[in-house]
C-alpha cells in the first residue's frame, strides 16, 4: 500500500466508539466492525500518511441509518462500495 492510501485518522460515529482505535476486519469482506462519522451531509472526514486529507461520502445504507451494535459489529449494504474502499485503505487489520 502506498503511503497516498495509508488512513491515519477517521471520524467515527460517536455511537460506535468503545475503545482508542479504528478496527476494520480485512478478513471479513461483509462487515463492518467500527462505524464512520457522517457528520458531513452522509460524508466524514479523514486522513493519511502522506498528509492529505478529505472526505467520503458515504452510500452505505447502514451507515446512513446507523444500524450497528458496537460491540459485534453490523453488515455492510452488498450494494455500496464503501467497505471495500475502507477495506483497502487501513495500514492494520483486526
């Protein structure tokens, strides 16, 4: 992964936080585990190693609701790519 792709910080929906990190399960093509932020007109912020900053707009109909338990996680909707851009962007898997 190039630098250019390496995520540093997010903006996690505050229902969601339960501990001092971003988990994102890299074996687990379906779920998420972490919630993000859709602070931003369904959008959050973020930013990356090489300095760089910006913000997704989110299409991911459960993360629009916020249908998520924040201790086991929630599908992703099959129809949004959201999960795999994230997917490919974190520099740790759980």
């Amino acid at each position: 992964m190039s630098t250019t792709m390496a995520l540093v910080f997010i903006e996690e929906n505050p229902a969601s936080i339960n501990d001092g990190y971003w988990v994102q399960n890299l074996d687990q093509p379906t779920d998420w585990v972490d919630d993000p932020a859709v602070y931003h007109d369904k959008a959050g912020a973020m930013s990356f190693a090489d300095g760089h900053a910006l913000i997704r707009q989110w299409t991911d109909k459960n993360i629009l609701a916020g249908e998520f338990n924040s201790y086991m996680g929630f599908a992703a909707d099959p129809t949004s790519p959201d999960l795999a851009w994230m997917q490919a962007r974190v520099t740790v898997g759980q």
